[in-house]
C-alpha cells in the first residue's frame, strides 16, 4: 500500500495483525458510517465544484436590452459618443431609449447592449462582429456576473430575412418612380416565407441568451426575458404636404400594406418565436397608430416617430456620409418613452403576452392576448 505522506510501500510484515474482534469493529463502522451517510445525504464521494453561482446577492438589480435600432435609441438622438461613429461604431445607443425610460421597483441599473443594424447572428453567440463589437450574447455575460438581472428584454427580427430597411428603402424609390404598384407589389409575394426564415434565428438567440444566462448561475426562472415585436413607423394618414422629401416620401398602397398587413405577418412570426422558446412576448404593432411620422402636419409635437431625418453636418464627412439618414423613420424620444411606460407595467404582470395599446387617456398600456400557439 502507498503511504500518501511518504510515497513507499509497506511490506506485509509490517501491517499489523487482524484479530476477528477488530474485523467485526471494522464492519461496524463501515455500516454505521453508510447509514449516517443515507440519514444525512451527506455524499460519499468529493462534490463537484460549482462554477458559477451568479451574481451576489447584494448586485445591483438591472433591466437589459438586446437588439438593433427600434431598442438601441435610433432616432432619439443624444447617442452616446462611444456609438455615434467612435472608430466605426455606429450602434447609436441613446440615453433616451426605451430601457431608459422603464421605473421598476429596486431596480437601479439599466444596459442598453442593442445596436442599430443588428441581425441575429449579431446578437447571439458565435464570432460576428456588427459595427466592431462582438457578439451581444458575448457581452451579456459580464454583466450577468457582476449585476443581478431581473429583466432582458429583446428587439430583434426585422434585420434577418424580413430586411425591413431594404422594404422602406424600395418604398422611398417606388414612389419617386411612380410605380404604381408600389413597394409592396414586389415584396407581398414572399413576405410571409421571409418572416418564417426568420423565426428560427430568432428562437436561436433567445436560446443563446438563456445558455449565458444559466451558466452565469442564473435559473430559468430567476430572471424574465420577453421578445418585443415592431411598431408601424409610417401609416397613411399622412399630412398633405409632407409627402415628399420634405418628411415621408412614400405612396399610400404601400403605407396601407406596411400598416394593416407587412407589420402584422412580421409581428405574428415574432409571436410564433416567443410561443417555441417559452418567453414573454410584447406586442408593439398598434402601439404607434395615430403617432406615426408625418402624421401630424405643421405640429410633429404628437408623432412618436422621427420623420426622414438628415444629419446635414456629416454630409461634408466622408467617414460619416453613409450614416446620415440614420436615424430617419424610427422611435423619437418621445416614442420610446411611451413604450418605455408599457414595458414597466408589463414587467409587473404575469401575462405570458401583451399588447401594447392606447388607454383612455391616451398613454399605453399592456393588454392581455391570446397566447400564440406552440
């Protein structure tokens, strides 16, 4: 036998010699010692280590965001400087985005970890930078060890297969063609198989960021994650005058598909991908109507949308040229902040979904759908 403590072996004549009492004591305390051990479940073997057993309980609880523009604060302005074209990061995350305008008991902290332009595999995790940064699901994990997250809250979609800044920007072109069919003629026929191509690169990174979350230490239902649908940016109704470069530049047919269905087959596959991954879903499609941009004529005071906006300074930039439009036909800071107001009060429900429409008085609130099917 190997003496742990010297590293030689024992000769024979040198064990001492085994009366049957002390075979019989021996037993004993086999027996006793597995029976204490059945008693106490104390295991028998070395337990194996816990590697990660989350942020302590004294982290700062915190709300996260994850996605691209409608999340990150596009079209709010006040972008920090670090994402306003900073060596190539044009993320644009404002200090006025929705996550910004969300008031959760105890919570003291918010991340805004979206990026404008962002797609799925931009968000989830693997290699892909966007705009120099990695991964969003990469940076998440920090956060997740260092802060006690209560809530992350998803925007993401439109960037995959949907392309839905290519459909405003064929919108722009139909209409200064006057082609008759509009945008719309061209993209109904493969809208929906567009949106299904999307759903399970959705599922995908909800996945991922439930990996990073369980192995920051977190249980499944510790925290909550809710994917957040689109709103409609533009509708029809729009004042006479600013059909043009001079706001919205864009022909009635398609501004009526956008609204009544493109916006609804895209937020029905979101619906879809929340229903498979078993999270929260909130509903934004209705949340903008009567709030679009242009939709107010002289006074843009109610719009929630930016209308097509020029940074006119960065023109004579050539670095910066290519980003300035940016920021046209998404949420202002007034918009973010209305939905900012319905995200909070959803968080306080239990409702698997939600959708976000207009109360009497005008400010949104969450109410309750019907589950999507799984």
């Amino acid at each position: 036998m190997v003496d742990s403590k010297l590293g030689q072996v024992h000769s024979p004549t040198a064990r001492p010699a085994t009366t049957p009492r002390r075979k019989w004591a021996a037993l004993v305390a086999v027996l006793v010692l597995a029976a204490f051990a059945l008693v106490t479940d104390v295991p028998t073997t070395a337990p194996v280590a816990v590697k990660h057993l989350g942020p302590p309980s004294t982290a700062p609880l915190t709300i996260v965001t994850m996605g691209d523009s409608t999340i990150s604060g596009e079209g709010a302005g006040d972008y920090t400087a670090a994402t306003n074209g900073a060596n190539g990061d044009w993320c644009h995350r404002s200090t006025r985005a929705e996550v910004d305008d969300t008031s959760v008991p105890g919570v003291t902290h918010t991340v805004n970890l979206a990026c404008s332009g962002a797609d799925s595999p931009a968000i989830g995790l693997g290699r892909t930078t966007h705009y120099t940064e990695p991964s969003q699901a990469a940076q998440l994990a920090p956060i997740a060890a260092h802060n006690r997250i209560v809530a992350i809250v998803l925007g993401d979609g439109a960037n995959d297969d949907p392309h839905f800044s290519q459909l405003v920007d064929a919108c722009i072109q139909a209409y200064f063609t006057r082609n008759a069919a509009g945008c719309s003629g061209g993209f109904t026929p493969q809208w929906q198989q567009r949106v299904d191509a999307m759903i399970p690169k959705v599922e995908h990174v909800l996945r991922d960021i439930r990996t990073v979350m369980a192995h920051a230490g977190y249980a499944a239902g510790s925290y909550q994650l809710v994917l957040q649908s689109y709103a409609t940016p533009i509708g029809p109704d729009i004042a006479p005058g600013l059909r043009s470069l001079a706001g919205c530049p864009f022909q009635t047919v398609d501004l009526t598909w956008v609204r009544d269905t493109g916006i609804h087959i895209l937020d029905n596959g979101l619906a879809r991908a929340a229903g498979v991954a078993g999270v929260r879903f909130l509903d934004l499609s209705g949340a903008g109507v009567g709030h679009e941009a242009c939709s107010g004529g002289a006074k843009a005071t109610n719009e929630w949308f930016t209308r097509l906006t020029v940074a006119w300074q960065d023109l004579s930039n050539a670095r910066r040229a290519g980003h300035a439009l940016q920021s046209s036909f998404h949420p202002n800071a007034a918009g973010y902040a209305a939905f900012g107001g319905c995200l909070t009060a959803f968080l306080a429900t239990t409702n698997q979904s939600a959708a976000c429409l207009p109360g009497p008085d005008g400010t949104l609130h969450p109410a309750p759908t019907v589950p999507s099917p799984r």
